[in-house]
C-alpha cells in the first residue's frame, strides 16, 4: 500500500488525473450486483437524481477548465501620449512629445502552467472519483430499500397465511367449545393471535409505504409511483475471497481515489509553492510616433522594450509561509489517504464474515429448523385432533413453522443487502 504514496507524484499527477477523467466513463459498467427491475430503478435514479446531476456538471466545469488554468494571460494592448507640453497641448513643439502604442504579456516562470494545469486536471480527477463514490452510495441506497421492501412482502404474504391459518383454527375451536369438548381458553387465545397479526400487517403496510416513498424519493421522481417488491428471491450461495476482494477494494473504492487526487494535488501544490521564489517576468514592447518639428524637420519615431519582474523581497512571510502550509497540507492529505488504506480492509473483512455467517444461519434454519418444524406443526396438529395435546400447544407449533420460514427468507434478503453494502465498500461488483 506504502508504494502509492512514494511514487513521484508530479511525475505522474497529469496522467492520474487524464486517466482517471477519460478511462471511467460514466455507467460503462454495472455499479453493484442486481436483478434486472433493481438495475432499472438504479439506472433511473442516476439519471434524475438532482444531486447526482449537479456533480456531473461540475466534473464537466472543471474538465473544461483545465486548459484554462494552463494557458498564458491575455496580453495588455494599450495607447498614450508622453511629454505633451501644456502650455500649447501641440505636439510638434517638443522632440520628445509622441503618440504610443505598447504591447505586454505576463510570462510565469518556468513550469508554473503546466503545474497549474496539473492541479486543475487533478481537481476535475478528485471531483470525478466523488461522483463515482455519489453514484455508489446511491446504487447503495436503493438496494437498501429495494429488498427491504422485498422482505416487507414478503413479512405481509406470511402475515396473511398466518391470519388464514389462525382464522380457521378459531373456528374450530369455537365449534369444539360449542360442542363441549374444547375450552374457552383455546378461543380466547385464537382472537388473541389473530388481533396480534391484524396489529403486525397495519405495521408492515406503513413501513411498505415508507420505504416505496423513499424509493421515489431517491429516483427523484415529480410524482408517487408504485414500485413492485422482489419476491421469491433466489439464494445466492456466494462463495467470497476476503482477500482478493480487500485487494480490489484497494484498487478500486472510489474514496480512496478521492484521496489520492488529494494526495497529488498538494504534492502540485508544494511545487507551485517552491517556484513562486522565482520571479514571473513582464515583457512590454511600445512604439511612439513623433511628429515632425516646428520647421517640418524629420523626426525619427522611437521603439521601447522593457522587462518587468518581480522581486521576493518579503519570502519570510509570504514565499517561506505558503511553501510550509504546501507541504502541511501534502502531509495531511497522505495521512488521510493512509488512514483510508489502512481501515479499508478491515471493514471489507466485517462485511465479508457477516455475510458468510448470514448464509451460516440461512442454512441453518433452511437444513434443520425448517424441517423439523414442520414436522412438529403437523405432529401438534395430529395430536390435537386426537386431544393428545393442548391447543396453546398445537398453535404455537403452525405459527412456529411459518415465522422460520419468514426468517429463513429475511436471512436471504439480508445477504442481497449487505452484499450491495460490501459492493459500494469495493467499488465494483464483487465478482469482475
């Protein structure tokens, strides 16, 4: 990781920056990992999202700038009249009365345009990394919200089998009260479970409507529209290398290139910072015409050049004072960078063992718990039927059965959103 920051970045600074520009076109690839109606509302929410939008423009302002920041300053066209004498205003009475033009241009001193122009490609670079990153967060976000609106679904689809199921135990029990052979008790806890779920999907139905709000939201999009949830989501079996993906987190997270164009840029701004020593230089070239002398005698015209530069006379508090804020602000813009490096493979790691232990517990509950309970729901129910067992019992064991399925399915839709989490940290899709 050492070796990015000892390379010499002047050297390199125009080439980071051009590259950095012209070789990541926008949305040439896929951001993150997705099925196609997510890929679909990522894509229009780069599209209209203001923000985005608005970093996109001024990547563009600052592209466009960079041959600005590297050209010479408009030369100065100007026009006078020396020695004019006052008591007559004529301008043959006196030899050294004329009528100028002069031309001047301002020359910087050696390299410091072509330092400018690096530090303004490398800004452009910098703010074309921070919309990447605006862009990932972004994707980021949707996914988010995406499954889990997913999951909401899904939590509403189990809520109804679960509100049926419990209906439907409620009438038997009240038809084995009716006929003495059930307790009140067993009814009494029906109603209880069924108004429990009634409670849970007027819950479920608002979070719904949350998160479809903040989908529309961040699509940016004049009006509500409806968005249709994932269903049935398939399980992704991911099988993921912490440490390759560390490496392409290093090569590719976009804040860190964010703070390596922060890097160059200073080590551009110390070197601006040491030329200032040397004078910028002023050329001026003028001619002035003269008029013929009282006895029409010729008078020849005259050609002036002069060169102007100036003179750090006061380097201690001002050359001495930027070159030491230059190279505070190099050390700060390394450390930042190093900072970054440093905790990027650590949060890399935690996204990578979550998701495997996420996996773990899908397969947990998709191998064992599932299976075994429902054998139990239909071991309670048998046994209920035969009064073997008590109704609190046998109920527990149908919600029981149904609330693990549910879990199952919240551990997948887990999985897809820390995976966009792990996608955003990395850059790029896990799998190029």
């Amino acid at each position: 990781m050492r070796h990015l920051l000892e390379k010499p970045l002047i050297l390199t600074a125009a080439l980071f920056g051009i590259g950095l520009i012209l070789c990541k076109p926008l949305l040439a690839q896929p951001l993150i990992t997705a099925p196609q109606p997510l890929a679909e509302l990522i894509e229009q929410g780069l599209a209209e999202n203001k923000e985005i939008q608005s970093l996109q423009a001024k990547v563009q302002s600052l592209q466009d700038e960079v041959s600005f920041a590297g050209s010479l300053e408009d030369p100065r066209l100007g026009f006078g009249v020396l020695n004019l004498p006052t008591n007559t205003w004529k301008f043959n009475q006196e030899p050294m009365t004329q009528k100028t033009i002069f031309l001047s241009q301002k020359f910087p001193w050696f390299g410091k345009l072509s330092l400018k122009a690096q530090r303004q490609a490398l800004m452009a670079s910098e703010e074309q990394a921070m919309l990447e990153a605006k862009q990932l967060e972004l994707a980021r976000k949707i996914a988010t919200a995406y499954y889990q609106l997913g999951f909401i679904a899904t939590s509403l689809e189990i809520n109804q089998r679960l509100t049926e199921m419990v209906s439907q135990l409620l009438r038997v029990a009240e038809t084995r009260y009716a006929a003495g052979d059930g307790l009140q008790n067993d009814v009494l806890q029906a109603q209880v479970e069924l108004s429990k779920l009634m409670d849970e999907k007027i819950d479920l139905d608002k979070r719904g409507q949350t998160l479809r709000d903040q989908i529309n939201e961040l699509l940016n999009r004049e009006k509500f529209m409806s968005v249709t949830p994932p269903m049935d989501l398939g399980y992704p079996d991911l099988k993921l290398n912490s440490l390759a993906l560390k490496e392409k987190s290093l090569a590719n997270n976009p804040w860190l290139q964010v703070r390596q164009a922060k890097i160059a840029q200073s080590e551009v701004e110390v070197e601006l910072a040491k030329k200032d020593y040397w004078p910028d230089m002023d050329f001026r070239v003028a001619y002035g015409q003269r008029d013929n002398d009282p006895n029409d005698g010729n008078r020849p015209d005259f050609f002036s050049a002069t060169v102007t530069v100036n003179v750090p006379l006061w380097a201690k508090s001002r050359q001495n004072k930027k070159l030491a804020a230059s190279k505070k602000g190099h050390d700060a813009a390394i450390k930042s960078y190093r900072n970054l490096a440093e905790s990027l493979p650590y949060r890399v790691d935690s996204l990578v063992t979550e998701i495997n232990d996420t996996q773990k517990n899908y397969s947990l509950y998709a191998d064992a718990l599932l299976v075994q309970s429902e054998q139990w729901a239909h071991s309670a129910l048998s046994a209920y039927e035969v009064g073997k067992i008590e109704f609190n019992t046998m109920i527990n064991a149908q919600i029981r059965l149904l609330r693990n399925e549910l879990r199952a399915k919240h551990y997948v839709y887990a999985i897809y959103q820390k995976l966009a989490e792990l996608e955003e940290t990395l850059g790029v899709p896990w799998s190029q």
